[in-house]
C-alpha cells in the first residue's frame, strides 16, 4: 500500500528541527523514527502512532483511533488514526506529542 504524500509532507512538518529523526519505508507506507526507533508513520492516508503501552488504552479512546493489525493480532502499544483524528495541526501535533513522550524515553535503536 502506498503512502499518503500530502500526510507525510504534514509529519515532516511538525517534526521540522526535531533532532536525530529519519525515515524509512515500512509496512507498505513510510515511518519517521527518533534515534532509529519507530515514533510515527503514513499508510494510505492514516496515521500510525506509537504510543507505548502505558498510554495504548487512552489513545484508542481517542476518536478516530484503533488497534494497529498486521498479523490480525493487535500491536500493543500502536494506534492507527483516521486523517479524521488528525485533520486540523493540533490534532497531528498531539498525536506526535504522544509517540515523542514514549520514544524519547527509550534507548538509540
């Protein structure tokens, strides 16, 4: 599955000047890692958040948001959001906001 250009061009945006980011295409679209771990990425036109496991109950809550599936198994820790949950900037900052407080807790991958 390709990616969405447009939500990609949204994600580098709000990323800009964040440091020891890149990108690499992944599951059938392209993730933006800190440090080499994954922090959010594009499939289609949806939003892959990763939210670590503290928070993946709260952020399903959230509208638009749902368990990320590849395997048919739910990836704990993952959320898929809808471009509906991220339409406006301040959606897209806080779901970044999300994924930035767990990965830069972690080590370099």
């Amino acid at each position: 599955m390709a990616y969405d250009e447009a939500v990609a061009a949204r994600v580098r945006q709000a990323l800009r000047g964040k440091e020891g980011l890149t990108e690499k295409k992944m599951f059938g679209g392209i993730a933006f890692l800190l440090e080499g771990n994954m922090l959010v990425g594009v499939m289609g036109a949806r939003l892959l958040v990763r939210t670590g496991p503290q928070e993946h109950a709260a952020a399903l809550k959230r509208p638009h948001a749902g368990p990320m599936t590849f395997t048919g198994k739910p990836m704990r820790g993952f959320v898929v959001v809808e471009p509906a949950g991220f339409a406006n900037g301040q959606d897209l900052r806080s779901w970044i906001s999300l994924a930035l407080g767990y990965v830069r807790e972690l080590p370099p991958g």
